[in-house]
C-alpha cells in the first residue's frame, strides 16, 4: 500500500487516493488491485511526450511508394506465381495452419451501440450481427477448405462478458464451442488535459483500451499463442469486427504471404483521393511503414508520379496476416515498444467533490497503441491490392459515411456483383442502381465461386422492389 501511495504522491497522482479512506475494505481492495496494474514509469514519461503536449508527428526519412501486388496479375509470370499462391494458401487452411482473429476490443463510440459491436445487427434482409456473419463464413470456409481454422476474439473488460454471453445465447453460430477463443486486451488509463488521471468513482479509474496494437501482448499474456502454437498454427488472418465485407480468410493473400516468407501482410486500397481517411503506405528509410492520414503532410498525399496517379495511392482497410512466430519474436520478453498515438475524447469522470462531471468537449487524451506499426519490424512484408467493394465496408457512424447505411448498401452491391457475374439478371432503376433488396448467406456463398457453382446454369428470377435472401 504506501509503494503505491508513494508512487502516485511521485508523480503527481496523489488525487488518485482523496477517497481512500471513505471506502470500506472490498471497495479497497479492489481499488488498490487496479492502481496495481498502472505502469506508473510509463505513465510518467507519457505525460510528459503524450498528454501535456502533442507529440511530435513529423515523419523523418526519405518516403516513397512501396511495391504492391496489384488485383489481377500483370502477366504470365505473375499469373503463375499467384496460382501457386492460392494452391498453397488452401494448403495452409486444409492443414490447419491458419486461424482467424477479429479485434473486438474497442469502445466503438461513434456508433453508440450498447453492447459489444460485433452484435450490431448489418445484414440488409435478415439482420444478422456482425459476428453472425464472420461465424457463418467461416463455417463455410471451414467445409470449402478442409480445416479446422480457429476464431480467436479479442475483447477488452468493457465488453468480454457481455461478448462470451453473446456467443453463449447464439450457440456459437454452430461453430462448436472449443473452436472459439476469446481473450482480453490491455487498457490504460484516461488522463485529463491538465495530466490528472481520471477517476471513474470513488473507488475506480477511468480505463480504456490501448488500441489495436494491444493485440500482440495479449496474444501472449492471455496464453493464445501457446495454444496457436500447440494447434499447429502458423498464420493468424487479422480484421476488424466493423468490416463485414472482409475475406475472413483469404488463400490468394495467405499464400502470397507464406511464399514471400513474410511475418506481416497487409491489404491495400486504392485511395479515393489524397486525404481519405485510411493510413498510407509509404517506405521510409526503405521499411514499409503506415503513415496515418492525420500525420502525412499535404505535399506526399498530393504527390502524383508521372502517369497522374497518386504516389502514394494505397489506403490501409487493415487487414493483415500476421506470422505466429512473429509476434512470438516481437513480444518475446513481455515487453513490446510500439509508439504511442494521443486521442482527444469527451470522457466522463467525478471531480474532486466526488460529483460526476459529463463534459460537453473533449477534456482528457486516451493513449493507444496501432498494430500497423509493428510492420515496419516485419521482415519481407507483402501487400497485396484489394478490391475496395469486395472487401471494405466499415460500420463506424450512425449516419452518413462509414454507417450502417452505407455498409448496407455495400453489402447489396457486393452481392448483386457476384449474382450478375455469373449471368444472373437484377433489376435495376433508370439511374442504374438496384431495384430490390439482396442478401447471399455467407454460410453457402464464401466467394464468387460458391455463387458460380449454384447459380452459374441456374440463373433465379428476381423481380423489382423484390427482397430476396439466398442460403
Ligand atoms: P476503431 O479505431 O474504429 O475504434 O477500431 P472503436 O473503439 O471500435 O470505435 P470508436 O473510435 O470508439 O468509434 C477499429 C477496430 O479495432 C478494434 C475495434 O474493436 C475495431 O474492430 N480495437 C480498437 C480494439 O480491438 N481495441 C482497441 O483498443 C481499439
């Protein structure tokens, strides 16, 4: 007890203790094992670089384009290459190699959805949740490929009960229980503009998450990568529980990462213009790094190369496929130095009255970590184009961009694309937009191919302001 209060009272933490006495002995043990878990050194040296000042974003090095494999092969050499890819990446899945991860730790403030996000229901007919649909797809891919492949979730406190009770109520989607794995992410503490620490109660901080970066240390702290090692795992295939459009697994972008011997993979998008909001891929000092959208200066996300395009043209959907040993090698010691991002949120806390203040404005910094920046430590790391309508539809907003809305219309355009490839005729409204509603189980329908085999020589028949569901 006095190393903590001597170690708060050190570094100007000391209101963190005003209510100690009031508390009765659970409410203090229970405080005292959270004040436990701050890093108080590093909290220290935050403060200084994170919270009282902004840090430092200028990029230093020389930046240029990195090298992408592009969507369809450029030529026959290529062609081949990639054929060989998806042979092996369908290997890797057949043998078990590979298992899937969904970070599902964030607060998801902007959708301002109670409950864990991956429960928010997306689907355009049928209202499946977000984890309905990762659950279904990868049902299927399990049956399509051959393998076990194993669904690992990270949550964080604020969410994990409620996440495993979730899972629980739906029978883990007929994924089999012992095939579903969750695991808890680091947090930190909220800290006030003015470099105080925010107090929840009286008895409790305010925590939050520290970012998707926190994937890697928990992989290890929480035993999962023991049990990826056990498993014979070899691959993790990374996404985010707000995009359901993602290829869960995708054997092109595992194999491709597999052959190029690569720890960390990513896909890339093509930008829709210099200032989208995704993170650049850039080679600094010849290492393949993500400059987030907030720290590339206006002149690299304006430059264009002699054709007209864009220099720096690939946007991060992160997406990625992380080598085991990697973040085995990355996390080795139990200790992982990725940098730092400052985020500026409304946070509620009580004052030193006790009395709960909701702010109206953003009032105290939440620190966190990127997983993107462990790939600049990667060796050989390969990114592979990807088809933004194909794989990208995030639900961040309520309304407007990035919304349920627009993740709706993706999903009915994505489907109605895989239908009219194969000769599948939709109806549509003079200015060329559908004229029904259309939602393909991902339980049946994994890819394009799974809709060519069931509907290439049996086309249906579909009607305007139609709603139809295909299982
Ligand atoms: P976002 O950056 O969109 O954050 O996370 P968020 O917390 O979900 O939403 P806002 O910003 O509060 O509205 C992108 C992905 O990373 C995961 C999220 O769950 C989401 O899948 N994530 C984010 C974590 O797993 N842990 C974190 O600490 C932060």
């Amino acid at each position: 007890m006095s190393e903590i209060v001597d170690g708060l009272n050190g570094c100007g933490q000391g209101h963190l203790l005003r209510f100690m006495n009031e508390l009765d002995a659970e409410g203090k043990r229970r405080y005292l094992a959270q004040l436990e878990t701050l890093d108080l050194e590093l909290l220290a040296s935050l403060l200084e670089t994170h919270v009282l000042r902004k840090p430092e974003t200028v990029v230093a090095g020389k930046v240029e384009p990195p090298f992408s494999f592009p969507l369809e092969p450029v030529d026959n050499t290529m062609a081949t290459f990639y054929g060989e890819a998806v042979e092996r990446g369908r290997r890797l899945l057949a043998a078990g190699k590979v298992c899937a991860l969904t970070v599902a730790g964030g607060q998801g403030s902007r959708l301002g959805f109670e409950g864990p996000k991956g429960a928010y229901p997306v689907t355009p007919v049928k209202k499946k949740t977000l984890f309905q649909y990762f659950a279904e797809s990868l049902k299927r891919a399990r049956s399509k490929f051959g393998g076990p492949i194993a669904w690992y979730i990270m949550t964080s406190s604020s969410n994990d009960a409620a996440t495993r009770a979730f899972f629980e109520e739906c029978g883990f989607f007929g994924l089999g229980a012992d095939t579903v794995f969750f695991f808890s992410q680091g947090e930190m503490p909220a800290i006030g503009f003015d470099g105080r620490i925010l107090m929840r109660s009286r008895d409790s901080l305010v925590m939050a998450p520290n970012g998707h970066g926190g994937t890697l240390l928990a992989l290890r702290k929480s035993g999962a990568l023991d049990r990826m090692a056990s498993d014979g795992v070899e691959h993790i295939s990374y996404f985010q529980v707000d995009n359901p459009l993602v290829s869960v697994v995708s054997p092109l972008f595992i194999g491709l990462h597999d052959l190029n011997k690569s720890e960390m993979s990513s896909r890339a998008l093509i930008k829709t213009g210099p200032f989208e909001k995704l993170g650049n891929f850039c080679l600094v000092d010849g290492k393949l790094t993500i400059i987030e959208y907030s720290d590339i200066s206006k002149e690299l996300a304006e430059a264009r190369g002699g054709d007209g395009e864009l220099l720096f043209k690939l946007g991060s959907p992160a997406i990625h496929v992380l080598a085991r040993g990697f973040v085995e090698r990355l996390t080795r010691d139990g200790q992982l130095n990725l940098p730092w991002h400052r985020a500026e949120k409304k946070v509620p806390f009580i004052d030193d009255s006790g009395r709960l203040v909701e702010p109206t404005e953003p009032n105290a910094v939440k620190l966190e970590t990127f997983i993107f920046d462990a790939i600049p430590m990667a060796e050989n790391p390969v990114v592979l184009e990807a088809r933004r309508e194909e794989e990208f539809a995030p639900v961040k907003n309520k309304t407007g961009v990035d919304s349920a809305e627009s993740c709706r219309s993706m999903m009915i355009a994505r489907d109605i694309a895989w239908l009219e490839a194969v000769g599948v005729r939709v109806p549509k409204r003079a200015d060329g937009t559908p004229d029904c509603v259309v939602e393909l189980s991902p339980a049946s329908f994994f890819d394009a191919e799974d809709v060519e085999a069931r509907f290439g020589s049996d086309a249906p028949s579909m009607e305007s302001r139609g709603e139809y569901y295909f299982e």
